[in-house]
C-alpha cells in the first residue's frame, strides 16, 4: 500500500473518536481512505468534513478538550492556514495527532514534496517525527498516539511524510490485527478535560507573571519526549517484533569518518552509497533523524562523536542563511568546542526534484574535502539547483 494508506489504517486501528478532515494534496488520500472506511463501518469515529484547515484544527482541539483521541491532516499551505491553531494546540497541551505531507510552499506553485512547510514550523510546539517508508508510517501513527497521550508529555504530535516520495509510493506493509493494537495502544485517558461534574478551566489566558511558567512545563514535557519515544517503542518491538530506534537511526557510525545526516524517505539511498563506499574501503556513514522537536542533541553528539567532517541534506533552505536543519546540527555540536567537526549544509530536493545516487557520492566526496577545508564549510551547497547564476532572475 502506500504511505497514506499506511496511516489511515493505522489510525482506524487506533480506534479515533474523532476525525475532522479536509484534503489537500499530498494529503488527501488519507482523509478519502477513512472516509471510505468510515463509510463500509470499519471505522466507528465522528468523521467531520470541514471548511478549511484551520477549521479542522479548530475542531480537533475542541474534541481534543472533552478528552477524547482526535487525528487530522494537512500539507503544504494548508499546514501554514492552520498555524494559528497549531500553537493553540500545543499551549492547551492537547494530544492530537496530525500527519503531514511534506510539499513545497509557494511561491513558485509547486505540488511537489520537500520539507519546507514543517521545518517552517519548528516552534509552534509540537513534536515532530519523520517516517522514512510506508510501514514505518504505519508504526509511527501508533507510537504517535501513544507518545501525544502520555502523562508526562501531553503533547500534539506532527507524522511528516515525503509527499509523493513517500505518500503515494506503493510498498509491503505488515498490518497487525486490532487485539495486539489494542494491547499497545489503550483507550485515551487523559487528566483535564471538560467535565461538568468536575469543571476546570481550559484555554485561558496567562499575563506576565505566570506566563514563562507554562512555556516551561511545555518545554520540559518535550525535553521529556525522548525519553519516553524510546520507552514506547521497546514496548512496540515486543508487541510487534520490529525495533525502532528512537530519536535517531545509526548506519556506520562506530568508526565514521565521513557522515551524512539525514531526514525522511532519502535515507534509504543514502544508506545504499555508504554501503557502496563501505565495500571501497571508505568510512563512511548515515544518521537519520526521526525526531527533530524535541532535537536529540545528546544523541546526535554520541552517534557523531568519531567523525572528522558532516554533511547535513535537507529538502529545505531558510532563506538568506542555510538550511534549518543544518542549523539545529550545528548547534547540537557546539558544546564540543574546538572538538566539533565541520559541518556542511547541502541542498537538495526543493520542489519534488530527484535526488539521484550520483548526488549523493558528490556529497560525500564533498564532506571528505571539508576535513581539510574547515573554513569553507559554512554557507549553503547547492545539488543541482536546475538554474544558472548567470542569468538575470
């Protein structure tokens, strides 16, 4: 199946109460998907058409608000017409879980996938996770249920997917039956809602004295995510019996010297070139980031801890600077000191533009360059950005 169809049923196994839907391409094949569950009463959910994005978010937190389990999804635009919401959500602390599709923004118009609408929205509050394949799609839908819902993290929860890359690529997927899901992912419970035999106050305002305090416990519930991300997925891997990894996923890395730092469906090539270079003798290596708020400081930091030169590849620049993720990596590694290794930022990708083999050995024939060039490892690397700087704009 593909990757949407891999969360939708995921979410109709994570027996949702509500669903409130509106599509937007990548998306909509898996608000359509439960529909058409919906429709044959596979899935027994309150399944909302709304009017617009931020209509849909608006309802997922007022369902989130009773206490019940709430899923959504969005790309692209639609991603920044909700953004309003998105910070509501995650300052009522509601536990949604919303996937979205990864797509260029505009303008120029674009349908196609790279990461810039959720790496755009780093601080709105929400975790954010990132699948590489179909099934892994899948399992993190559930995880994502469960990690939104956990006590110490009641936290609105972002499954990215590559659009079309990873959305509407059809590949093997291992779906399990509704008992072991349920004995993974028990029904919601979470500790305020709206009760009026026990009323409590929701979505109020906090002036200058208390207001620092609540984005304290925010910040401290996510810091605390890692950790529980890790606890849910040993549980997931029993239940299961496919390990995940947690924050991160290590490819070479025990006696790296060149690695590349990944995120989402590119990975599995990447994975492929350093096998190659492997087999020539090369250490090389891959990391991919499967969580990126909160960051995995620590662990990136260990797991990069014996190379001499990093590459960062990203479907995403901020503009006027260098990639976002490139940023976060770098802050990572500055407690090392004069010990960090140089850090490339390369980008690639933008509008759905392949990313081929051949790119990624110039990656790294690149990243072997810096160890000796550190003065040059700032700024954006360009793969194949399709236009000539010679040209008038």
């Amino acid at each position: 199946m593909a990757g949407n169809d891999a969360v939708a049923y995921a979410v109709t196994l994570a027996r949702p109460d509500v669903i409130a839907a509106y599509p937007i391409t990548p998306q909509t094949t898996i608000v359509e998907r439960l529909a058409e569950l919906h429709a044959d009463g596979e899935l027994d959910a309150q399944y909302l058409h709304m009017d617009s994005e931020h209509s849909a978010m608006s309802a997922a937190m007022g369902a989130s608000a009773l206490g019940v389990r709430v899923f959504t999804a969005t790309s692209s635009q639609g991603l920044l017409y909700m953004a309003e919401c998105l910070h509501y959500a995650a300052g009522g602390r509601f536990p949604i879980v919303m996937a979205n599709a990864n797509r260029a923004l505009a303008l120029p118009w674009n349908i196609y996938g790279d990461q810039r609408d959720a790496l755009s929205l780093l601080d709105c509050g929400w975790i954010q996770l990132y699948a590489e394949d179909a099934q892994e799609a899948f399992d993190l839908t559930l995880i994502s249920f469960r990690l939104a819902e956990h006590p110490q993290v009641l936290t609105p929860v972002m499954l990215n997917l590559d659009g079309f890359s990873l959305t509407h690529t059809y590949e093997p997927v291992d779906l399990p039956d509704k008992e072991r899901v349920d004995r993974f992912l028990p029904p919601v419970e979470v500790p305020f809602r709206m009760d009026l035999d026990h009323p409590m106050s929701l979505g109020f305002s906090a002036g200058p004295r208390h207001n620092t305090g609540f984005a304290l416990k925010r910040h401290l519930a996510q810091e605390k995510a890692i950790e529980v991300l890790a606890q849910i997925e040993e549980d997931f891997g029993r239940e299961f019996g496919r390990l995940r990894t947690g924050a991160l996923e290590s490819w070479y890395v025990e006696d790296a010297q060149w690695l590349l730092v990944t995120l989402g469906s590119i990975s599995g090539i990447a994975r492929e070139i350093v096998d190659e270079l492997r087999r020539a003798g090369v250490k090389a290596g891959v990391v991919r980031l499967r969580m990126i708020r909160p960051f995995p400081a620590q662990a990136l930091r260990q797991a990069l801890r014996t190379a001499t030169a990093v590459g960062v590849l990203e479907k995403n620049i901020s503009v006027g600077f260098e990639g976002t993720l490139c940023s976060q990596v770098r802050a990572a590694l500055q407690p090392l000191g004069g010990d960090s290794p140089p850090v490339l930022g390369f980008c690639a990708g933008l509008g759905g533009k392949n990313i081929s083999a051949d790119d990624i050995r110039q990656i790294f024939r690149r990243i072997e360059r810096a160890q000796d060039e550190v003065e040059t490892a700032f700024g954006v690397n360009w793969i194949d950005p399709g236009v000539s700087l010679e040209q008038d704009p």
